[in-house]
C-alpha cells in the first residue's frame, strides 16, 4: 500500500464512521423523542470511531513510513472538524424532535 491510499482509506473510514454514528444518534433522538440523548449516543461513537480509525492509521501509516507531518495534520483535521459536525448533528436531531414531544403515549395497566 503507497501513503496516499492509506491516506484515502483514513478519510473513507471517518466518512464512513461519521455517517453511522449520525444515524445511530438520529434512530435514538427520534425513538426517545429526546435530542440530547441521540447527541450523546452520536458523541460517544464518534469518539469511539475516531480512536478506533486513528489507531489502524497510525500502524497502517507506520508500515509504509508515511512520516510525522502528514499523519499529524490529517488527525489534527479531523479532530479539528469533530466539534462541527457534532454541532450540525445537535442541530439536526433537534429540528427533527421538535414535534414529537407530546406525540409519546404513555401506556398505563
């Protein structure tokens, strides 16, 4: 593998990480009807993802001796862009359980 298809794999595996958290934190703000709850459950697997994907990086970028400068500012970019897209994420499961408060039966017997 050459360094820049390990860097490509590194970027593919965030999207892909970023894409499964917001919906595993979309399915739990709309089942709880609680946005804080989803944004929590986004938080942690995002953190999660990230220290999982970070660590592959670092042995994949290791073996092919990609050097220090280039690991560095792809990690810090993407620690960098985690605020944000946690940020949008909060906005989003928000928006999306807005109406939904009041709709929640309690069932009673």
């Amino acid at each position: 593998m050459d360094v820049q298809k390990v860097a490509n794999l590194f970027l593919i595996f965030v999207l892909i990480a970023a894409g499964i958290s917001l919906v595993i934190g979309f399915v739990v703000a709309v089942k709880s009807t609680n946005y804080k709850k989803g944004y929590i459950c986004t938080f942690i697997s995002s953190v999660v993802f990230l220290l999982l994907i970070v660590s592959w990086y670092d042995k994949a970028s290791s073996n092919i001796f990609m050097g220090t400068i280039p690991w560095i500012l792809n990690v810090i970019a993407v620690i960098i862009v985690l605020p944000l897209y946690l940020l949008v994420a909060r906005f989003i499961f928000k928006k999306a359980t807005k109406g939904q408060k009041g709709t929640k039966k309690k069932i009673t017997g």
